[in-house]
C-alpha cells in the first residue's frame, strides 16, 4: 500500500477542466505557419531555453487505467499533470509542472534554468 492517494479519473477531468492543461505557453506568440518563413525565430535564445525547460511525460501515481482498484505509477504526457498530482522524478527528468518536492533521497540535486 502506498501513502499516495491516486485522483480518480472524475477528479483528473474536474481539475482539468477548472485549471486547464499543464501547458506552459510559449514566450513568443506567433501563428506556426509564421515559422516556416521565419525559420530564425526558434533559434532566438527565449525559445532555445523554452525548449530546454518542456518536458514530454511524467510518471503519475494514478489509478491503472482499465483497473480501477489498483494505484500504481503509470507514464503520461506531461499535459496530463493536475494539480496535488504525485510525480515520481528520476535522475535527468525536466520537471514537467510546477512543483513542491515533499520527500527526496539523501544527496539530490535540482537544477533549475
């Protein structure tokens, strides 16, 4: 048994939609198409670091899809993250929310951009 309680799918899709996605906006508002003539604008040092700071998954403790009884830590896209969600972080993961640590292991280190 786990000290983590895992949200319920009702509660993922309520937070969703009162919160919004976990989408962290890019610095520089264009149309996409936009970058196809300027192909520049994603060297511009706002979107080099941009890029370094976006984070593809997360690994959640979440109710197993397909199983609702059983917790475990499930891999999600990023965007998938709610807030009081648990994120399990391991060494080289870009922190893919805004975050409390609440317990660490002896000798971690985080580098922020």
């Amino acid at each position: 048994m786990s000290e983590f309680k895992a949200p319920s799918s009702e509660e993922v899709t309520a937070s969703i939609n009162e919160n919004g996605e976990n989408i962290i906006p890019s610095p520089i508002q264009l149309p996409d198409w936009l970058c196809i003539f300027l192909p520049c604008l994603k060297n511009l040092p706002v979107m080099i670091a941009y890029r370094k700071i976006q984070s593809d998954s997360a690994i959640l403790w979440r109710t197993v899809p397909g199983r609702p009884e059983e917790q475990d830590w499930v891999g999600y896209d990023s965007d998938a993250c709610i807030i009081n969600d648990t994120i399990k972080l391991t060494p080289g993961t870009i922190i893919p929310a805004d975050m409390l640590v609440s317990k660490c292991s002896a000798g971690s280190l985080v580098d922020s951009v």
